[in-house]
C-alpha cells in the first residue's frame, strides 16, 4: 500500500492501493475497504484513484458519495 499524504492534513484515510479495477483504502482506525467496479461503478473507482493520486480529497469524496464496498476488513 501507498502512504496517503493529505495535503490538507484533514483525512481519515491512511494509505490506499488500487490496480486495474479496484481500490483499496486502509483508514486510521485500521479499517480497510475494498471497492470495485462491480461493488462501486467503474466512475467512482477511477475518481477514488484519481483523488488518491492527488492526496487531496478521497475521505470527502467517500463520505459524500458512500460508494458501496465489496469487502471490509
């Protein structure tokens, strides 16, 4: 997994993976969740990436959005 560097330092999530059509974000609390195009949509998925990319914005946007997960761990 990557380390998640929130640039505004207001984030829960922690670190982050994702490959070809999944993303999987591991949260402070140690809660990790694994999203997939099946579970979520491919358009949530490449904007999760797209926003873990920029380590700006993906706790907001999975709060806002509550794209459904396939797996919590």
């Amino acid at each position: 997994m990557q380390k998640y560097n929130d640039i505004d330092g207001d984030s829960n999530v922690d670190e982050f993976e994702f490959g070809n059509d999944y993303v999987i974000v591991k949260f402070f609390d140690g809660s990790i969740y694994t999203y997939t195009y099946s579970s979520a949509g491919s358009h949530h998925i490449e904007e999760m990436k797209r926003l873990a990319l920029c380590h700006d914005g993906l706790n907001a946007y999975i709060s806002n959005n509550r794209p459904q997960y396939s797996e919590k761990r």
